[in-house]
C-alpha cells in the first residue's frame, strides 16, 4: 500500500516513519523546502529517541521518501493523512487553517477513490468541514471516504507508542474505509492491539477527552501536594496510596511543577472552548487549566519566598528547559515561566539542558548556558531541578554543594530523597512533602 502524510511536523514525521516500518511505502510532504531537503539525508529537525534511525533505515530501503509536490503523492497514495498544525487562537479554539488549506489541495490533486484521515488534533466536526471542503473543490467527481484517527503519541516515548499503542481508534462511515484502515494497521493485531472503531464526531472527541482526564490527574495531585505541604503529610505517599486503588491507577499521580507541551495545555483549552459554543459548561476541565497555572505561580514563589524575597542579583540555577524528559519541546514548558519571572525580579539565571537549550536560545539569547549540571551549579545561590532528565536524578550532591555559593535545592519533581539532600548541606524544598 501506498500512503501520503501532509505536514512533517512531530505527528506526521513519526507516523511516516512508524507506518515505513511497517512495510508501508511513505510519501510525507511539506511546503518547507529546506525541511523536506534535511530530511532527504535522515536529519530529524526535532529531538525524538530512536526516531532518527528508523528514518534513515526506511529512506535505505526506499519505503520512505519526502517532497515538497503534494500532487505526486496524492496520486500515489490511497490513504492520505492530514497531519498538519492545530495552534491555539487567542481564545483557545483550534485554528483549523492548515487543515483547510490541506483539504483543498488534495481536492485539487484527487483523480481517483482516496481514504483521507485526520490524523491533527481537531474539533468535533471537522471531518464533516473537511468533506465538504473537498467536494467543493473537487476537479470533476471522485469518490472518497473521510476518516478520524487521532495519534495518541507521548513525546519522548512516541516510536514506542506508535509500534505498541494501548488502543487504535478509527472513526468512519464506509466499510470499505474501516477495512482498508485496519489493513494499514495489519501488523498492530499480530499483538492484539485494541481497536475502536466508531464514528467520526465520537473520534475526535476521544483525543480532547483523554488528554484532559490525564491533565486533571496531574491538576488534582499538585492541589493536593499544597495541602500536604499545609496539613504535614507526604504526598508521594498519598499518591502512591491512592494508585494502588485499581479504579485509580498510579500514572500522572506524580506531584511537580505542572503539565505543559504541545498537547494537554491545547487540548485542555480545545474542548472548553468546543463545550462554550455547544452551550455547555466543563467545569472540572476549567479548573485543571486554572489549578496548573496555580502551580507554576505557587512553586516560582517559594523560590523568591526563600530569598525573603528580592532575588535581585542572586544566580539560580535551573536544570532542565523542556516540558518533559527525552525531548527538546519547551512549548509551554514549566521552566519558561520560572525563567520569565525571575528574570523580572533580575535574578541572573543559569541553566543546562541535555536537548532543549538551542530551542531556548531563541527566547532568551542573555542568560547563561552551561555545559553540565555542575557548570550550573557553580557560584549558584539557588538550584532548581524542573525536568527530570535521567542525569540529573543521580548528581553528586557534595560536588554541587561544594561548587555552589548558596544552600538553597528546589526539587521540583520530587526526585531526591530530601534527607539525603539536606545531609548535603542543603535547605531543601520539595513538592507536597514535610
């Protein structure tokens, strides 16, 4: 089978790649000249584990092959996949400009029966926007079939995802497109991988709903880490307590600073403002949004609070930049806020990524980029772990101590013992612990 994946950004480029690996022979198209040329030689423009080699593997083996001619590969293809960018407007609806503007040119370039499939994250009701896009455009008449099937992908962990999901989800209307989807996913039943097969609006709306059940997790165990902080109880111990409960589970229980990337704080916006327009009210969803920026705000001022407030002229320093471990995403990333705000009060701030750093440059080209956490850590009056990269989780704390200026150590992902730290030499400041 041949397929076409529009837009190469982080969703489109592991789905090609991923859908390459299995046997499939991939066109993945994009308007950027310069991107699609770097891709040509296996160069993966973004930080994803194990993505780079699949990539060069399959371009090898000539399943997979990049252009900037979106004719080309609508023609070749019988499943298209739309996979461009959804951002956020000012209001926090998806902006669905790219997913038109997609759905036109495939109209243009149709000549025989497509499946075309959403693969973007989108509103309830796009697929039924995009068919009539497309009729409307439409050369002379052509059959097709539009499908929904949103990517569930973790960054960080998206080739994993891809190869063994938890579940595939196909929204349709045709047999005959459910069918040639489930052909295109054949090699996921091998190992019995769940599929659920719906309709259309039901699909979309399963992304929405499942990303921001798992941003209330997370919003639900950072207010509960304030009032363990308030009452003197251990909030690892309460979560890992309440994930022992099978109705509960133990994943996204973890207390820190907040989510952030490119998808829960979009989606979480998505849906609320979805629900406003149907005139109906997600109040638990508002809340999650509402209690994650408490979060950020609350953890930002215990840094400050420990300087009794004026950290003019003091040197922080910050480990980790992007949202989230093995990925350079800084996309609402907690540690862009700390930075902002401390900055503002003119800490001079120091910071050491092992992905994110170059990303970060472009926001802020003045503060200090260090090579390692024990560059960072030099002539440091404060400490503040904010991702938890694997590196950081098992640092010589007497070296840091010795190499630092001040006492201060803020954990922000609760990732060291605090007893430990504090027999370091260390004032230490966790996330919901005593």
């Amino acid at each position: 089978m041949h397929i076409a994946i529009i837009g190469t950004g982080y969703v489109g480029l592991v789905t090609g790649a991923c859908f390459a690996e299995f046997g499939v022979f991939v066109t993945c198209v994009d308007k950027d000249q310069e991107k699609i040329e770097k891709l040509k030689k296996g160069i993966i423009p973004f930080y994803e584990p194990g993505l780079d080699d699949i990539v060069k593997r399959n371009l090898k083996e000539d399943r997979l092959k990049f252009t900037t001619q979106i004719d080309e590969a609508v023609n070749e293809a019988l499943v298209i996949f739309i996979a461009v960018g959804t951002p956020p407007r000012g209001d926090g609806s998806a902006n669905l400009e790219y997913v038109k503007e997609v759905a036109k040119e495939i109209a243009k370039n149709m000549t025989s029966y497509k499946v075309i499939v959403t693969k973007s994250t989108v509103p309830v009701g796009t697929g039924a926007k995009i068919k009539e896009i497309i009729r409307q455009n439409l050369e002379k008449p052509v059959e097709f079939d539009i499908v929904s099937n949103p990517e569930f992908l973790r960054e960080g962990s998206a080739v994993e995802d891809f190869i063994r999901p938890n579940r595939v989800v196909i929204g349709a209307e045709s047999e005959q497109a459910i069918a040639i989807m489930k052909d295109l996913y054949k090699p996921l039943y091998l190992i019995e991988t769940p599929f659920v097969i719906t309709d259309i609006p039901t699909s979309e709306l399963i992304k929405y709903a499942t990303n921001s059940f798992l941003a209330t997790k997370i919003s639900f165990i950072n207010e509960i880490s304030a009032l363990c902080e308030a009452v003197g109880a251990n909030v690892n111990t309460v979560a890992k307590a309440m994930g022992l409960d099978g109705r509960i589970g133990p994943k996204f229980l973890h207390a820190g600073i907040g989510f952030g990337g490119s998808c829960l704080p979009k989606d979480t916006m998505a849906i609320v403002k979805i629900a406003e327009e149907k005139g109906v009210k997600l109040n638990i969803v508002k809340a999650a949004i509402e209690a994650n920026q408490r979060q950020r705000e609350r953890l930002t001022e215990k840094i400050i609070n420990a300087f009794n407030n004026n950290i003019d002229g003091k040197v922080i320093g910050i480990l980790g930049l992007s949202f989230k471990p093995n990925t350079d995403d800084i996309r609402e990333a907690p540690a862009i806020y700390i930075i902002q705000i401390l900055q503002k009060k003119k800490a001079i701030i120091k910071v050491y990524d092992p992905a994110a750093m170059e990303n970060t440059k472009n926001i802020f080209p003045e503060i200090v980029y260090c090579s390692d956490a024990y560059s960072v850590a030099k002539n440091a009056d404060a400490l503040v772990v904010v991702t938890e990269w694997n590196q950081f989780r098992n640092l010589d704390l007497e070296k840091l101590k010795t190499l630092m200026k001040g006492d201060l150590f803020f954990d922000f992902r609760n990732i060291y013992d605090p007893q430990r730290v504090k027999q370091s030499g260390f004032k230490y400041f966790g996330v919901g612990r005593h």
